[in-house]
C-alpha cells in the first residue's frame, strides 16, 4: 500500500518538473516577443506566434 502512494507521489513530482519547466521556457519566450525591438528586426524569431 505504501509502495503505491510512493509512485503516485513520484510521478505527480515528475509530472510537476514538466510542467514547470515548460511554463518557464513559455514566460521567457513570451517576455522576449514583448521586450523585441519596434522595428520588426526581430520577429523572425516570432513566426509561430502569427
């Protein structure tokens, strides 16, 4: 019984690291296309968000 609560444990921490981790990369990326530069120089790197 004991073993089982342990896994669930784990896999709900590994579950959290994912999505973490993806919500980090997504605020960076997010703060990059608003800080980018007025010009349009940069939003080659922007064409997903089109």
């Amino acid at each position: 019984m004991d073993l089982a609560i342990l896994l669930v444990y784990i896999g709900l921490f590994i579950i959290t690291l994912i999505l973490g981790f993806a919500s980090i990369k997504y605020f960076i990326t997010m703060w990059k296309f608003k800080n980018r530069k007025k010009d349009g120089s940069e939003d080659n790197n922007f064409k997903r968000f089109d």
